[in-house]
C-alpha cells in the first residue's frame, strides 16, 4: 500500500455509480410504498362507504 502525501491527496477525484442493483432497491422502494397508499386508501373507501365483507 502506497501513503499519499497532501499534494497527491487534493489531486484524488472522487465519483458517484448508480448501479443495476441499486435503481432496482430504489424503484422497489417506490412500488412498496405507492402499494401501500393504494390499499390504504381502498381500506379508508371501503370503511367509509360500508362495502365490507362479512365474518
């Protein structure tokens, strides 16, 4: 392992990847929660106007 002095250390570029994996957790992520207002909403809806299904 090489030690870098100060002068090399300003010269390192840093970067950012957006890989396969992390859009994929990313538009999961999304899905769920669009998923769960959907149901949400369908559950408030379906309380609200009385169409319930019966013990």
């Amino acid at each position: 392992m090489r030690f870098l002095n100060n002068d090399e250390l300003l010269l390192v570029e840093g970067g950012f990847n957006i890989t396969g994996s992390m859009l994929t957790s990313i538009v999961r992520g999304i899905s769920t929660v669009l998923e769960a207002g959907r149901s949400f909403g369908s559950s408030i809806r379906r309380i609200y106007t009385g169409n319930l299904c019966g013990f």
